[in-house]
C-alpha cells in the first residue's frame, strides 16, 4: 500500500467517513477461557469470552480427537471482560462470551489443545484449553493477603486469574513430612495464539511457610511460564503465591496452576529413538526421585509425539519424545573438546545434554567435498511442546579449530545450519548455549543428515468464512530449501459440504500463491477443520526421484499495539458456511489475462453486496496490512499501477486495478490470481471477499 493509499485509509477511519466501522459481519474474537483447564474423564463447564459478538455460536472444533462441546446457558454473572463500545441505537447489543459444557475423553493426552467457535456470523480466532488429570478447582473471593488465602487440596489444578494490577493470589495446602509437590503454571503459554491482546502475562510463584518465610520461587522455567519442584521436612500448612513478575494485571490473564504430588517430569533424556522402539530414558524432574529410570513405547509414527511414563505404578505427565528413522546416537562425556569429540557418521540422530555451565559437546564426522550437510537442533521451540532449556548454538570446525559455519536461533531457539564440505575430510560440530548455562534440563536432539531437496508451506489466515454464493482467499507460502526448484501441487482436504477450493500450483519462479474458497448458493451452515497439502517431485543427493508430501502450518494474525499485523503458527485450519456475507460476488473482468513485458492492463471491478450492507469497501489483489504485504499472487516483475486504479469505492460498487509488466519481466503462464474486497471490523482487523480467480501470463 502506498503512502497516500494508507494516508486516505486511516483519515477516513478517524473520521468515520464512508462506515469504517464494524462490519455487518464479524467473527468472535476469543481472549480467554474460564476456568482455563478441564479434567479428563469429565464434562465441565466453562465460558469463553473474548471481542466481538459471540452470539449464534453452534459448533466448537476441537483439535484432536477425545473432546466434544454443546453450548451450556450463560451463567449469571458473565465473567469479566473488556468493555465493549455501547450499541447504537436500534442495533442489538453483542454477547462478549459464550458458556460451553465439555466432555474430555479418559484416554485424551493432557496438555494443550486449540479449539474454535463456529457461530452463524463466523468461526472464531484460536481458543486454548488445558487438559489435566487432576481434579480442577477455581480461586474464589478475595485472596490477595495471606490470611485470606483459598484452600485448595493436593493433587487439584487451581484456575484463576491475575486480574488487576498488583494482583496477588494465595492457595493454602497441607502436606506431609517428606512429600515432594510439583507446581506449574500455564498463563503465558496459552495467550501465545490469541488475536488481540496488547500486553501478556508473566507469571511467577513463590512458595512461603506460615510464618510468611520464603521458601523457593520460580519464574520464566517454559519461557514465561514458572514450574517449582520442593520437597517439604516438616508436615504442615504452606503457602503457594502466584502474580505477575512485575505486577501488572488484566482481566483476561487466566491461569491453570498444577499442585500435585504426582511424579512429573520436565524433560526426558535422550529424547528421540526410532519408530517402534522401546527406550529407555532418564526422568527429568521430580519423577527421578521415585525411580531414575524408566522405558517408554514409542509410536511407529515419526515426528514429535507427547508421552507419558510409568513411574513407581503412576503415570507421569506427558514427556516430549522425537520418532526418528535415523540411526540414533547418545553422545559420550566427556566430549568438552575437540579432541575428545564422539565419532558419528551422516545420516544420524545425536542425543545429547550440555550438563552444567560452560559445557560444550563436541561430535567428529566425515565429509565429502561438496556434498552439503544439515544439522538441526530439535529442543526448545516456542509454541511446541519441545521445552529444553537450551539456548543453542551451533558450530562446524576443521581441524585446526578455526569455525567454518555457525547458527544460533534458526527456529525460535533452535539452531539449524547447512554445511557443505570445501575438502574431504574429518570435521567437528559443537553444540553449546548461547548463554553458557547447562544443567539437567538442558536436553537436545540433533537430526544430522544430507541436505536433501524439501520445501515447507504455510497459509495465510488460518480460518474462511463465507455465506452462501460468496468467495474468500487463502495464500498459501513455499519456502524451498536445499536447492529445491520445482513447482508444488496444493490440495485442500475436509472442507464441508457445498464448499470448494480452486487449483493451485506454485510455479518454480514463485514462492506463493492463492486458493479462492467458495461456498455454493445451497451450501448448509457447517464448520469443519481442514488440512491444506503440498506435493512435488524432487531428486535426492544420489539421482533418484522422490514424491515429497507436505503439510501446510496455519498462520493466525495477531495484532500488536499500534495495529501492526503480525502471524503466529496454529494447529487448526478452518472453514464454516456462514450466513450471507456483507459481500455476495465480487466480479472480475476479464477472467483471463495477458501482459507483455513493459505493457500493462486494466480488470474492471463491480461487488455485489447485501441489501443491508452499505459501508465502505476497498478492493486489492494483495493482502497487506499498514504497508506490510502478506499474500502477492502476482508473478514476478508485474505490479499495481495504483495511480492508474481506483480501489477506494467508499459506498459505491465498480472500482478497477490496472496491472503492469516491468520490461524485463519473465514469461510465465496460466497464474491463479483475483480480486479482493476488504470489509474492515475496525481499523486493524478486516475480512477479504475474492472474485473467482484470473488466469494471468506473461508473454511476449
């Protein structure tokens, strides 16, 4: 978006001309869910509030299997949340949370899951729930000294929330002489994926004695969030205390505080094995205490899989394993220096653990000149349930020490580099901190192998909600990796009854492109999730050709103070039949379309609206945001002449986009691209309608 395209946007949102104010049509924007846990073997209640209107709701989607919803009645009073902007007159007032009843299933992972509300207006942002075992019960009334403390049992999961500022919340509990409890918190990890919300959470606990003594604190153990393990000498009452580290609050910072006497383990090592395997591993955490070993079953599935131990006849919470078919190698101490490095050969899986401060492990292999190597640390990744403390870095040497090729947070903050050999020879990988920190937790899985042609996928948004007879736009990203060249076959799987998605390949020279969603004019109201798929062809390091089948991650966007855009990986892609939509058809002519290089041409644009929606309407072939570009289908080296198109329509129907060719443009044939009409909720957020897509070339 140019300067004076965005100038013109936000002058007419603060002066309210031609309706940029909330759409006809919005979408509940979800914030937080109270209580934020629910037991497994359980049907609870629970409300999910949030932004917008959450009227109409008649659907949840859950991710996974093992959980189901009904909509519960609201219960009296609703749960504290934001204030909304009163209602204008004659227009009903919107509901801001929803009551839902859910049953978890007894052989449901605890952990983490997403969810969406499906209503008649939209699907929802991403909502987390945290599954438990045990029993859940909810901070009440005033308990911000010590002596107002709640009660709580042991084992149970206290939900709560830091609600206000200099917020303090006290849990009193008894134990006995001897009695190891695990304390965890889950607060800032489950605000990573909501839509809107301008500040986070930092939790932190303190433990106290009566006597107000302090007894053991943690903050920031699974990034923000806290866990503490204490053994107690003497039996009696104690004090847990949860706040914000710098006493900040809001209303919509809900926590799942775990108090158990159960054995828990933080980390496993090692932590990968092959498929089918049974390991044995070392329990981190307070499951150690009862038994130092324990052997686990791994799935022939590979990936990342959340299991739970057998420790002392009790199963512990779930432990992050990695399924690999690699050869798997355990590193060997000591291995601080080169010269001490433990041998492997490519392909392998390293397991391994920097054991204290200033620890560094060192691994000697072969390389072949020229024949590139990756080497990928799997540990700690925001937003994954691999939760290693180890801030790594990695490192290549030669013989003389002198470092080659190092990486330090390639994924969040896990490093990843590619190596390609200048000579035949012995080399050295080191891993180590960033921070030169180690210690128990610090637990690490390095997937070494050949650099082998691959290519990953995203899409942005997340979720499609169009009414019967209406079109919205996905673009789906390819980032092509290890001299990968070739175009990608994009597929959509799942989607509901009378909704289709047009064919897409993304062509070698381009790194995205876009599916238009439509839903046909008897399309029902439905909602499901969906999976988005990429196939291509590729020739491996030794000249064989390999089907290459990957899965799309879905990009929500989250919006920052200011009203920046930015997008956070999700596990649910979504789609829902919705009722009429603010904008019925956007026409596009013609439907076909050729450039010359140098040359350049005009789409002519008419929307079809419903009756009642009469607000301002902008019309654009990219998604982007403030300036920012998030999804561009156009080939390379063509571009929108915006003095020469008309995209404002303000309350009109017909603009224009006039395309050009830059001289030295490229022939390419037969790109999917389409128009859009943006119809904005407020002035950071907006929903996209799309024509049916144009077939545009470049063609001398």
């Amino acid at each position: 978006m140019n300067k004076s395209r965005l100038s013109l946007f936000c002058l007419l949102y603060l002066l309210g001309l031609g309706g940029f104010s909330h759409a006809q049509t919005s979408y509940p924007m979800i914030t937080h869910t109270s209580p934020a846990a629910v037991q497994r073997g359980k049907t609870s209640e629970v409300t999910v509030s949030g932004q917008m209107d959450f009227s109409g709701v008649y659907k949840i989607l859950f991710e996974g299997q093992g959980l189901t919803a009904e909509v519960a009645p609201t219960p009296n009073p609703p749960s504290p949340v934001p204030q909304q902007k009163p209602s204008k007159p004659g227009k009903k007032p919107q509901i801001s949370s929803v009551n839902l009843k859910i049953t978890v299933s007894p052989d449901v992972v605890p952990g983490v899951r997403d969810f969406r509300l499906a209503s008649s207006s939209g699907i929802s942002s991403i909502g987390q729930l945290v599954i438990v075992d045990e029993p859940v019960v909810r901070e009440s009334g005033d308990n911000n000294t010590p002596d107002k403390a709640n009660p709580i049992p042991v084992p149970c999961v206290v939900c709560g929330a830091i609600e206000a500022v200099e917020d303090v919340d006290y849990f009193k509990f008894h134990v006995d002489a001897g009695q190891t409890l695990t304390f965890e918190v889950y607060c800032a990890r489950i605000q990573d994926k909501i839509h809107d919300l301008q500040k986070h959470a930092d939790p932190m606990i303190t433990l106290y004695d009566l006597d107000g003594r302090e007894l053991a604190a943690n903050d920031d153990f699974y990034f923000a969030d806290p866990l503490l393990t204490y053994t107690f000498p003497k039996a009696g009452d104690y004090l847990i205390q949860a706040r914000d580290s710098k006493y900040e609050g809001d209303p919509r910072w809900v926590y799942a505080l775990l108090v158990t006497d159960r054995p828990c383990v933080s980390q496993v090592y090692p932590m990968a094995g092959n498929p089918g395997q049974t390991l044995d591993v070392e329990p981190v955490g307070s499951a150690r205490l009862k038994q130092p070993r324990a052997s686990v079953q791994l799935p022939d599935t590979p990936g990342l899989h959340e299991l739970q131990l057998e420790v002392a006849g009790v199963k512990t919470n779930p432990g992050s394993f990695i399924v690999s078919p690699l050869p798997q190698v355990l590193e060997k101490e000591p291995n601080d220096t080169p010269e001490q490095a433990t041998p492997i050969a490519i392909p392998c899986g390293i397991n391994g653990r920097i054991g204290q401060p200033r620890d560094m492990d060192h691994f000697v292999f072969k390389g072949i000149k020229g024949k590139a190597i990756r080497f990928e640390v799997k540990a700690r990744r925001f937003g994954t349930a691999l939760q290693s403390s180890l801030d790594s870095v990695l490192d290549v040497l030669d013989k003389k020490g002198t470092v080659l090729a190092n990486n330090d947070d390639a994924f969040g903050k896990d490093a990843m580099l590619v190596f390609t050999p200048p000579t035949d020879g012995d080399y050295i990988l080191r891993i180590r901190d960033l921070n030169s920190k180690g210690g128990d937790t610090a637990v690490y899985y390095i997937e070494a192998d050949w650099a082998k042609p691959d290519f990953t996928l995203r899409c942005d948004p997340d979720k499609a909600m169009i009414g019967p007879g209406s079109s919205t736009p996905w673009y789906v990203h390819a980032t092509r990796t290890n001299g990968f060249v070739g175009p990608i076959k994009i597929e959509v799987q799942g989607l509901p009854k009378g909704v289709s998605a047009t064919a897409l390949v993304i062509p070698p020279t381009m790194t995205q492109g876009v599916v238009v969603l439509t839903a046909s004019e008897d399309a029902p109201r439905d909602a499901a999730n969906v999976q988005i798929v990429g196939t291509a062809t590729a020739k491996t390091p030794d000249g064989k050709e390999e089907t290459l089948t990957r899965t799309v991650t879905p990009n929500e966007e989250i919006y920052f103070p200011g009203g920046g855009r930015g997008v956070f990986d999700v596990r649910l892609q979504s789609v829902a039949v919705t009722n009429p939509s603010d904008i019925r058809n956007v026409i596009a002519k013609p439907d076909v379309l050729t450039l010359k290089p140098g040359g350049e041409a005009r789409i002519d644009v008419t929307i079809q609206r419903r009756p009642d929606y009469d607000k301002t309407v902008s019309i654009d072939i990219l998604m982007q945001h403030l300036g920012s570009v998030f999804g561009n289908p156009l080939p390379p080296g063509v571009t929108i002449d915006e003095s020469k198109s008309k995209t404002l329509l303000g309350t009109g129907n017909q603009g224009h986009i006039v395309l050009k060719a830059a001289a030295n443009a490229a022939p390419i044939e037969n790109v999917p691209i389409s128009v859009l009409a943006h119809v904005s909720i407020n002035f950071v957020v907006k929903l996209s309608y799309s024509s049916p897509p144009i077939m545009l070339s470049v063609k001398n």
